[in-house]
C-alpha cells in the first residue's frame, strides 16, 4: 500500500505518520509514504499557490495548476494497472467510516489531496480526484490530520501492519457493534473490581459476556449502529431455520461484514463489505422483488450475487445481465470442538516423521503455489489470497505439495494435491487445518461444492461435514 500526500505542510504528515504503529509500518515496508509539497510546483517567483475567487468573497483558494502539476508528478510514476485512488478531504465529502477504510485498503496507490483557505479550484478537483471525503462536520484549518486520520485508519487493515490478524477484525464497529469494556491490573481499583467473569477462565462464558456488554454498550450510545445490528440478527434468525442452505449469509453476518441492502417480509440482499460480492434469498413463495426495487439496469456495478433459490437466476440474467456460472451445495462443520489431527500432521507446527510441515503460505510461497497447478480462479487471486494471510500449504520436506484456503467471501476452497503426493491423506490433513484455523477465529468453517465434485463430497462425508440439499447459485 502507498501512500501519496499532496501538501502545504508535508513535514507535519511525514512526523505524524512516522511514530507508532504506522511508524513501525513504514520501516517494515507495509505500507510507504510520500509527502509532496504543493508550493514546489508553484511559478510565482513566491511560491504563491492561493489568489482571490472569482465572484468575489473572503479568503483565498488554492490555483489549479500548482495542484494539477503536484499530481502528475505523484501519477506519472504510479504504474498504469495500479488500483488507484485520489481522495480529496473536504467538509463537502461523504463521511468516513470503518467500510470506507476497507475498501480503500485494497488499493495499491492512494493519492490524498489536502485542502487549505477557501479550497481548490474546481477545475482541477472535477479532473484528477476520485473520492470526496470528510471526518466528520466540522471544518479543519486544512487536510492535513484528516489525510492522517484516513492513513492510520487504512493501514490498519493492510495485512502485517498490526502483527495480529484478528484484532483488525474484533475491534470497534466490527458487526455493528461498539466494543465491549476492557480490564487490566490491578484486579481492584479505586474500589472498583474488574467483573467476576473476567476472572473465571470460562472462555465460553467470557465471550456471551462480551458480546452481551457490546451489545449493551452499542444500544446506549450509538442507537443508529444498534438498529444496523438488530436488522442484521432478525435476518440471521430467519435464515437460521435453514442453517446448512444459509451458512454463507450466515457466517457474513457472524464475521461482522454483512452490510443489508434489502429486507422485505423474508426476502433478504446482503453485501459483503470486503469483496462486494452480494448475497440473496428468498424465504417465502413471492417474486424476488430486491433486484427491481433496488437496481435500474445492467450498469448498476454489482458484478456477482449468490443466490439460494433457482427461480431466482432468471431474475438476475434479465435484470443485472449476470451468468450462472457454479451451482453447488454447502458443506459445513457444524461442531465448535477442533478436529482431532492424530495421523495428519503435527499440531505444534513441527515436521513430522514423513517430513510434512503444515503452515500460512507467505509471500516467498507465491512463485511455488502459482506453479502447482492450473487455477480455476487467476493467479493473482491465488496472491491476493496469500497476501491476506488466507492461504495454508502442505510441505514435505520443504517442497509445496498442497494448498487449500480461504475464499474472499468466506467459504473454504481451493484445494488441491500435487500428483505425486496424492493417497496420502494430505487433502484431509489441509482440511483439517484450515477447518481448526478458522474455529480458533470463532468461525463456522464451511465450503461450497460444485455439483458434479464427488471426491470432494465423499472427503466431507470423512471429515464429518453435513452438506445442504439445496444448492447455490453464483452469478457472475
């Protein structure tokens, strides 16, 4: 991830994002940060960048070309497949929240335009910037601290900023909730103990606890975001009479990354915040109704939708220009006690006798896992996968000879055994481990198989899995 700051006052960017945690980010090379000083473009022998407003009124306003030049010279060395964004930070803006910030985090370069006096030429902003956003409504002498709120915020979800995947994921506003209470030593202070539960060692227990206080917390001082998570629970209930046909809508929910863009007597849309992939059911015997309420034509950007009812792909040809592309059927782990590895693999992650070392695939693994096979889905998803920290290989005696992870979405996939080390249980010992990974992360594991995969629905069987008997349909 970079970072491009287009600036009055680049030393005050550059000191504010070296310390801490983005700091440490630097310096490990997770993200990076260029700081480019607007006035250096300026063709006033003063470094003049402001002059009056056309119409008259107070104050000054930025010119548009020592702006316009900055940027080139930011885009001119930003290659031409970069996901790029230019974020202007302006009162005017939408508001920046945690769902911004995630979808800013899959861009490669971020180009933040900040703003001083009355602002910038319009002409300019209508010809490079892509994003107009604010932090809150209230007005800043300038850009600055809000590029530097947004870049603290971004970099947080960069994988390997934080050194802990999970806190990213269990913090404020994860699941519309707001955060539970939190204790340290010493057990009693200024009379007040730390609460009974905290200290029983119960992990089930612990965590009803937290979820009840997050709940109890986001209902008293955010009512907008705990309307959000109420929505979001009494679409969970319904689909939970359905668990194994839902478990993908579901288990959206449960990761906190469900966003309901439609609910309407037991017909329900929900977006994935983090991949924008939508997911659709129809409980009851009507005519899906979401995709002509919500969406006017084929250009709408939804680019694939997973729906639970065949009558529904009709719909979704016609309406969003979508193909069918996979039917298959849920398989899910339904216990929450981990899966025994005994004859599979070592669990602390040594080698075993057979020379098998189970661990997350790294950035030193894209080059052996891209050549392990042809992938159904490109390559690059397969790297954006390991990137994300989402992608396991089995290794015999340092040499790749299996991977399976993580979809986007959810679902675990993609597994697949080299010829040459296939009969020796390696599939099942991928599964089981990736299976264990995510019940550490308090997930549901499941996965989604293609109708005509016998192998694969003879291995869940195995491995104790139960599978829908409806299937879904992923439009693309």
């Amino acid at each position: 991830m970079n970072f491009h700051v287009l600036t009055l006052f680049p030393e005050m960017v550059a000191q504010g994002v070296s310390t801490s945690i983005t700091g440490r980010a630097l310096k490990e090379k997770k993200i990076s940060l260029e700081t480019v000083n607007i006035r250096d473009f300026s063709k006033d022998k003063h470094n003049r960048v402001d002059d009056y407003t056309y119409g008259g009124g107070a104050g000054m306003l930025m010119q548009a070309e020592p702006v316009y030049e900055a940027y080139e010279h930011v885009a001119d060395k930003i290659p031409q497949n970069s996901n790029k964004r230019v974020i202007y930070v302006t009162p005017q803006g939408k508001t920046f929240n945690q769902n911004m910030a995630k979808d800013f985090a899959k861009s490669d370069d971020i180009i933040i335009l900040c703003g001083h006096y009355e602002g910038i030429d319009e002409r300019v902003l209508e010809e490079v910037v892509t994003d107009y956003v604010s932090i809150g409504d209230y007005v800043l002498t300038g850009g600055e601290l809000a590029a530097m709120v947004m870049i603290d915020a971004i970099s947080r979800l960069v994988p390997g900023v934080l050194h802990n995947d999970v806190s990213a994921e269990t913090e404020s506003f994860h699941g519309k909730l707001l955060e539970y209470p939190q204790y340290s030593r010493p057990e009693v202070w200024h009379g007040k103990s730390v609460p009974d539960v905290l200290l029983s060692g119960n992990t089930k227990e612990i965590n009803k606890w937290r979820i009840q206080e997050s709940v109890n917390r986001t209902k008293q001082r955010r009512p907008d975001l705990y309307r959000e998570y109420e929505a979001l629970q009494k679409c969970k209930d319904d689909m939970m009479k359905k668990k194994l046909h839902h478990i993908d809508m579901i288990e959206l929910i449960n990761r906190g990354r469900a966003e309901l863009v439609f609910s309407n007597d037991r017909e329900y849309l929900l977006k994935d915040t983090e991949t924008t992939v939508y997911m659709h059911t129809n409980l009851n015997d009507t005519k899906p109704r979401a995709f002509d309420e919500l969406f006017d034509d084929e250009d709408c950007g939804i680019e694939c939708v997973v729906l639970h009812q065949a009558e529904c792909v009709p719909v979704v040809e016609e309406r969003l220009g979508l193909k069918l592309q996979t039917e298959c059927r849920n398989a899910v782990y339904t216990q929450r006690e981990k899966l025994s590895v005994s004859g599979l693999y070592r669990a602390d992650g040594k080698t075993d006798e057979r020379g098998l070392t189970i661990r997350v695939l790294k950035d030193s693994d894209k080059e052996d896992a891209g050549k392990l096979h042809e992938w159904p889905n490109d390559l690059e998803y397969c790297y954006d996968r390991i990137d994300a920290g989402s992608m396991f290989g089995a290794f015999i005696h340092d040499k790749l000879a299996a991977v399976i992870g993580i979809h986007g979405e959810g679902s675990i996939g993609m597994l697949y055994v080299d010829e040459k080390y296939r009969k020796q249980k390696l599939g099942m010992a991928l599964e089981t481990y990736a299976f264990n990974w995510a019940l550490e992360k308090g997930w549901i594991p499941y996965g989604q198989i293609v109708l005509d995969n016998d192998k694969s629905f003879n291995l869940q069987e195995k491995m104790g899995l139960y599978c829908s008997k409806e299937s879904v349909y992923w439009m693309e």
